[in-house]
C-alpha cells in the first residue's frame, strides 16, 4: 500500500523516538486501543485509557515520553503530545482516502473566462465553477459543488461536495469547507412597509481568511453592504449559522448549532460552545469563552469564561444554579415555620 507506514516513517512524523519495535515493521490503519488490529496505529492520551493500552492490539501506538511497558507485541513511540501526533498519522491516512487528482472531470461546467490551471486544480463530477472566478492552485473542489461568479478561492483549498460558494465572496488559502456549507447566502434583511415584509438587498460579500474551517450544513450570510469575516485560523462547526456582517476574529472556536446574529463581533482566541447565541451589535472581546447554550444580550468582557442566558462569569452563573437547586428544601423549610406558627 502506497500508504503505508513503517515504523521509522512513523516516528519521523510523529516527531517522536521509537522506544521499542522493528523499524521496518508495516502498518496501514489506525484505530481507537479497543478496536486497533496488528496493522493499526493507535495512541494513548489519556490516563484514564491505561487499561485499554495495556490489552490492546495495536501494532504500534503514540505514548507519552517516560512510558516504555505495554502489550508485548506492540511498538511504541514516544512523542510529546500524542493526541496531535496522531493528528498527523490521521491526516496522512485520509491524504490516501481522498487522493488530489488534478484535472477537470468531464461532467464539471468551467465558465470559459473562468482563472484556474486544470493541471494544478481538480473539479470534480457535477462541479461549476461560474464566470470571472479565480480558483488557486492546489485547490479540489468536490462532486456538485458551485463556485459562483467573480468568486476567489485561494490555493490548497479543499472544497467537499454540494458546497455553494455565491458571488464576489472571497476564500483564503488552505480553506476547508466541509459538505453543504453556504458561503454568502442572502442576509436575512426585511423591512416591514405597509403591512408587508419587504426583502432588503444585502449587496455585500464574505471573506473568509487563511486556515479557516467551516463545518457541514453551516451557513455564513454575505453582508448587507461591505463584508461578513471570518479571521484566520478560525474553526466552525457543524450547523452554525452566522449573520449579515457579522466580524470574527482569528483563531477563534465556534461549535455546533450555534447563532451569531447580525453586526455581533467576536475578537481574537474566542471560543462559543454549543447552541450558544450571539444577539446583534453586541462584541465579544478576545479570549472569551461562552460555555453551552450561552445567550449574549450585551458587550463582554474578553479573558472571562460565561455561561447561562443571559451570560454572566461562570461562577456567578453557578451560585445562582445552587441557590435554584436549593428552593424546594426552602419551600418545605418556610411551610414548617408556618406550621409552628412562625409564619407571617
């Protein structure tokens, strides 16, 4: 297999030394220490997994430096983190699941004024890549997806299928943007006239910037005038919805089922847990972290972790959970007084 690691090649990506094993010794899978066969890689990174390391099967697994005794027929290599090494066995693996083919497939519509060199781009069966767009090299765009008119798409993109990216919008380099996420759908704009909703045009754009990851089924919504942003480095996740001209900063963590309404901001190294929401024109400051279900209603402080709707400092929010879990205990308390004749 064309994959396939040996032993020596395994250390060398995971930037680690080989405490024992046979440096031309073969594998090519991986798999959780439970279910990992003789050809997988595996990795312990958790000590609350040590019993499932010590009956593994694995033919080689990612351990923290200072640990030399496993199964006795498992290889194992040290490395500093390996959670993250394994992060790169994984990557390895899925570069041959989903192989770059450069070349585009006969079944793809390429507008003629179209920029992009079909020897260094893919775009694959059912893909449509609109008049005036620019698409960099490296870049594979996915079965069914459309890149729409005067769109730029950096280099070394990975577009999965059925991904509509609309017009003028913008992608940096090394974007991934995962099945059925709409990059600049209309932004949900009314005004309501002489009792009718009547749509506001939302002329604007989307800019996502480098390294940027927006997750399955996500919608980012161009702007009403001037630009939705997504900073570098930023990681979205499934089923997110974001606003008309919302701004995010870099490196920030945005996780499913999520809401940003419109105008809201969040600044650099923020991270919004699940279902939480962002209400419009309110600004999230750098590294924040709203816990789940979060609802912000008011600018926030950065560097302060929040929870509950609407948000407050974590432990605040935990002392009022107590004092909550506490009323029936007080309720049976003040009905005993009453009876004693303590009441009012």
């Amino acid at each position: 297999m064309a994959f396939a690691l040996t032993l020596s090649e395994l250390a060398r990506l995971a930037d680690g030394d080989i405490v024992r094993g046979g440096l031309d010794s073969s594998y090519t899978g991986m798999a959780a220490l439970d279910a990992a066969t003789p050809g997988d890689i595996s990795f312990l990174g958790n000590e609350k997994y040590k019993a499932q390391f010590l009956a593994t099967f694995a033919g080689a697994v990612l351990v923290p430096r200072g640990v030399s005794q496993g199964p006795d027929t498992t290889a194992l290599i040290a490395v500093d983190n390996p959670s993250l090494a394994f992060a790169a066995v994984v990557r390895h693996f899925a570069a041959a699941a989903r192989p770059f083919v450069p070349g585009i497939h006969p079944s793809a519509t390429v507008d003629p004024s179209a920029k992009l060199d079909p020897e260094k781009v893919s775009v694959r069966p059912g893909a449509v890549v609109m008049a005036g767009a620019v698409v960099g090299d490296g870049t594979d765009i996915g079965p069914n997806s459309v890149i729409g008119e005067d769109v730029v798409v950096g280099r070394d993109c990975l577009i999965y299928a059925n991904v509509s990216i609309r017009e003028r919008c913008v992608v940096g380099d090394r974007v991934i943007l995962q099945p059925g996420a709409v990059i600049g759908s209309d932004g949900y704009g009314y005004e309501f006239v002489n009792g009718r909703h009547l749509k506001i045009d939302q002329v604007g754009i989307v800019e996502l910037g480098d390294d940027v990851e927006i997750g399955a089924n996500s919608t980012i919504d161009r702007a009403r005038f001037g630009k939705t942003v997504i900073g570098e480095g930023t990681k979205i996740d499934n089923l997110v919805q974001i606003g008309h001209n919302v701004v995010i900063g870099k490196h920030c963590l945005v996780i499913a089922q999520t809401g940003m309404a419109g105008s809201s901001r969040l600044g650099n190294y923020v991270t919004v847990a699940a279902q939480s929401g962002v209400a419009g024109h309110v600004m999230v400051d750098d590294k924040a972290i709203l816990g789940s279900r979060t609802g912000v209603t008011t600018n926030l402080k950065g560097g302060v972790t929040y929870l509950g709707n609407p948000a407050q400092p974590f432990m605040d929010e935990q002392k009022q959970k107590a004092l909550v879990r506490r009323l029936p205990k007080m309720l049976e308390d003040l009905k005993a007084l009453k009876k004693r004749g303590g009441g009012f």
